[in-house]
C-alpha cells in the first residue's frame, strides 16, 4: 500500500529510520547513564535512584548471574514483579548479561505461571516475595532451580512492607544480595548484537494458551527511536517526568514509558498500586509531570477520583492511550481537567509494541488510531491476502523493523501469522482513510478486552469446562462501564445444582482476576456449527 499517510509527516518526521545492526538495549542504556548519570532515572514510593545507580546496581546483577549462576548470551530468565525500584535494576542487570527476559504478570495463578515457565524453557526467575506462593504451586514440571527474591522496599529504605518468601521454596538469593556480591565480580561483555532476542512477551494462543512473541534488540531499538522519531521536538531532554502506572511487564509500559524514556534521560514515577486511586493521585501531586500514558479504564479512573482535579496540570504536555480503544466522553474530560487530550495509539506484543499513534499536539478526539510510524507499512486485506482499496474494512497487517521475527517455538503458529510477504496479520479489522489514518473498526478474532488486557474466549471455556459439574460452556465479551466489555460466560449444566457463584469462585482460583467472567447465564445448548465449532455471535 502506498504510505499516503507520509504526507503528514513534514519536515520533522523521517519516512526512514537508520538502525544499526550492531544496536542493542544494553548499549542504548549504557549510552543514557553516561549521559545523564547524575539525574533521577526511577522514582519509587518516594524514593529515587540516578542513572548511575541504577547502571552500576544493575551491572553488578548482571555479574553475579554470569558468574554465580552461569548464565550465557540467549538463556531465558523470568521476572515477575510489579512496578517498584528492584524491577529496573534486574531488568537492565538480565538484559547487560546477555539473557532474555520472559515477562511475568505477578497477579498469574499457578495454572498460567507454570505454562509459562515451562514454555520459555526456563530455569531462573527474579520474583517478587509477594508472587512467591503462586511460583509454589506452579513449580512442579518446570525447570526452575534458581529463585532470586526482591521486595518493594530494595534500593529505596523506606520500610515499605513486602509479604515474606513462601517458606516451601528453596530461594537462591534475595536480589540485593545478589547484587553486592556482583560487585566482587568482574562483568563480561556478552557480546550482543541486533538480531539477539531480548523478551519473550507472551500473548494468547489460538488453543487458549499464551505464546511468547520472541522480540530482538533491534526490534525494540527500531521502535523506541520510531517513537522518538515521530514525537520530535516535543520530547524535551532536559528532564521529561513521566507517570508509569501501567505494569512495567507490559509491553506499552515497557517501551513507552520505561525504555524510550530512559533513552532521553527521564523521570519515571513508578506506581506499584495504581488501584489506590487516592494514593495514586498523592503521588501525581508530588511531581511536575510532563508526560501520562495509560489505558481508558485508568484515565476515567483519576477522573472520578476526588483529589484529582485540584493537580497541578501546568506541566503536562501530553497524555497517551493504548492498549484498548479511548471512549471519547473520556478523552473530552480528560482534556477539561488537564488540558491535554489523549493521544491514541496502536500497538501489539507482536510489534513491539507501537504501530500508529495520532499526531502530536492532539486538538481533538479523532476515534482513530493515528498513522504509522516511519518505515512501517501497513497492508488492509481479505481473508486470501489481497489488498483492500482505501476506506475498505478488513485485516490490518503490518510489516517494519518493529515486528517480531516469529513467536517462539511456535512454527505452525508462525505460518499462519504472517503473509508470504513478510506482513504480520494482527487479527484486527481495520480501515484506512484517504488521509491515511487508521480506524480499527472490529475484532477479527474473539479476543475480548478488560482494562486494556487481552483476554481469550478459549482459555476460559478450557478452565471453566474442567468442571464436574460443566457439560459446555462458551464465553463473549460484553460492554462494561468500568473496564471497557467483561467476560460473559454462558454454561450449560452437567449437575443442576450448579451455581454462578461456584463457577466465579472456581474461576478465581485458576485465572487472574481481570479474565475472571462478570456475568453467568445458563443455557440448555452452546450454538455450534455443523464441523462443532462455537458460534459465538449467536450469544451476542
């Protein structure tokens, strides 16, 4: 498709962007703690830490794992945390020592965690002591034999309470302990380059299991400069502060927020409890921030929050959303509260994250997704992979330096991700306007979207269907006020003393919460087709 979007792009944003092959994270982040050693880099529950801190904690880190543990260029190792001052210092210690890092919602039950281990073929996690019970449990058929433990409190001396280690667990090192005896030790250059793997990001699977989308440093590199690319001059270097209260294991936060950020030599506010909306909002008040970004179901959060409204905005230069479509309402009060409307974006695991953003300031809310970033083609096509003409719905596919080369381990899945051509098939219906920006106008799969999470019709029928007293079940989306749609759960009885409540309950033992169905209906049939497949739009 011809990039008729370009002609927004002016004299200020490149069609191209130049990537080294030789580009990695490990070099961006040594290259922004040399620049601006001396400024905060993470702030957390008060506490800050510089670039140089945070460089010479996290190499130490690195050391420690090389030497104590042997780990090589290309071994997976897992961290499952949320956002607080350790998960920088393991995150760029994995990343110096040439591991890949598998990131880990730290709110997984055993049932997801254990997959995930044993799929990322891993044998060491970094985990926060809170999540410790749930690695218990999960632990039996994975290759773990090394746990490193961290707490909210490492780096910062605050006293902030953490939940102690499950005592079951044979734990190899607390993280900071690992870090000081890192400095007894001499680091080794792995020796890196592009094409290396840096995160396994796991994402839904067709069977309802996740896969790992395998990103490689030149990926991320390519995306975080596409970024700076596109945001030019209004990224400012002389101390940008930005509110990271998405989850850093998250692909939007961990690009966006954390790693673009960090490149420019920013403040990152980490919030490791954005539920708290008035502590939340107490924190915001301590900060000049320039820069927010989060999903609907967040900003319509701080809206409602009483506090939030008599902030200091005077700074705030941008907002940006992703990760589930803005409602509109929101985006208009987010704009009288702050003065800033919400610039929405597109991304997916799979590119690393960010596809198309809305140009930059955004006067208004346009119900649009933006237009591509510099050497990104999109491609909207029928089911056979022909190119649709411009204002015609069908399957946006994407093609750049910014998509992964595969998810791993997963050939047969990687046939059907990606056209002969070389583009990516988001499994999104899309349209694209005269003027080139992107409208997502459906799904194309039955993925359903709670608070900006992608969550999967198949895993949940598979859990819920485990049931004794469950003869069939299937699950939609349904449109909810708080979270954007919920899950909606319809069973058929195999006990007629089945009950909604028994099947929430059972749920919550085995799903994180935001996958967790919000209604329950039971039915005599689950509609199906001839071949047996669910027909899911007869339940809408």
């Amino acid at each position: 498709m011809e990039r008729i979007w370009q002609k927004h792009y002016g004299d200020k944003i490149p069609n191209e962007i130049d990537i080294s092959p030789d580009a990695t994270l490990a070099k961006l982040f040594d290259e922004a703690c040399a620049k601006n050693g001396d400024r905060k880099a993470f702030s957390s529950f008060g506490a800050t830490r510089t670039y140089s801190e945070i460089h010479d904690l996290s190499q130490n880190f690195a050391a420690w794992l090389q030497h104590e543990l042997g780990i090589k260029k290309g071994d997976r190792i897992a961290l499952m945390s949320p956002n607080c001052m350790a998960f920088p210092v393991a995150m760029f210690g994995i990343i110096a020592s040439g591991a890949v890092q598998v990131n880990v919602n730290p709110l997984y039950t055993g049932r997801e965690l254990r997959h995930q281990l044993q799929d990322a073929d891993t044998d060491t996690i970094v985990i926060f002591t809170g999540s410790t019970p749930v690695l218990a449990e999960a632990l039996e058929g994975t290759k773990i034999k090394n746990i490193i433990t961290m707490t909210l409190d490492d780096y910062l001396g605050a006293g902030i309470p953490s939940p102690p280690a499950d005592e079951s667990l044979s734990i190899t090192s607390t993280l900071t302990d690992a870090v000081t005896k890192g400095a007894d030790h001499e680091f080794t250059d792995p020796g890196l380059i592009g094409s290396d793997y840096v995160f396994l990001q796991y994402t839904g699977g067709t069977t309802g299991l996740s896969k790992g989308a395998a990103l490689t440093h030149t990926n991320l590199v390519s995306n975080i400069e596409q970024i700076k690319a596109f945001l030019g001059d209004t990224i400012s270097e002389d101390g940008e502060v930005v509110i990271t209260a998405i989850p850093l294991y998250h692909i939007f936060a961990l690009v966006v927020n954390c790693l673009m950020y960090v490149s420019v030599g920013a403040t990152n506010v980490l919030i490791t409890n954005p539920r708290d909306m008035p502590g939340f909002v107490a924190e915001m008040g301590k900060w000049k921030f320039t820069v927010f970004t989060g999903v609907n179901t967040l900003y319509n959060g701080l809206l409602m929050t009483p506090g939030f409204e008599d902030l200091d905005f005077s700074s705030l230069r941008y907002s940006l959303g992703g990760g589930s479509a803005c409602q509109e309402a929101v985006s208009n009060r987010w704009k009288e509260v702050t003065g800033s409307h919400i610039c929405e974006g597109f991304g997916m695991s799979e590119t690393s994250p960010v596809v198309s953003v809305n140009m930059i300031p955004t006067t208004s809310f346009t119900g649009t997704i933006g237009i591509p970033l510099s050497s990104t083609d999109v491609s909207i096509r029928d089911e056979n992979g022909a190119e649709l003409a411009i204002g015609e719905s069908g399957e946006l596919c994407v093609k750049g330096p910014q998509v992964m080369p595969g998810y791993w381990r997963q050939d047969e899945d990687n046939k059907e991700a990606f056209w002969p051509d070389g583009y990516f098939r988001s499994g999104d219906a899309a349209l694209i306007s005269d003027d080139g920006f992107l409208k997502i106008v459906d799904r194309m799969k039955d993925m359903v979207l709670v608070s900006g999470f992608n969550v999967y019709p198949n895993e949940i029928e598979g859990v819920v269907a485990m049931m004794d007293e469950v003869a069939e079940c299937a699950c939609i989306g349904v449109p909810d006020d708080a979270t954007g749609e919920a899950v909606k759960l319809f069973v058929v009885k195999k006990d007629e003393s089945l009950t909604a409540e028994t099947i929430i309950e059972y749920a919550r033992k085995n799903l994180t919460a935001y996958k967790v169905p919000k209604q329950i209906a039971f039915i005599d049939e689950v509609p199906k087709s001839t071949v047996g497949k669910i027909l899911r739009r007869e339940l809408r």
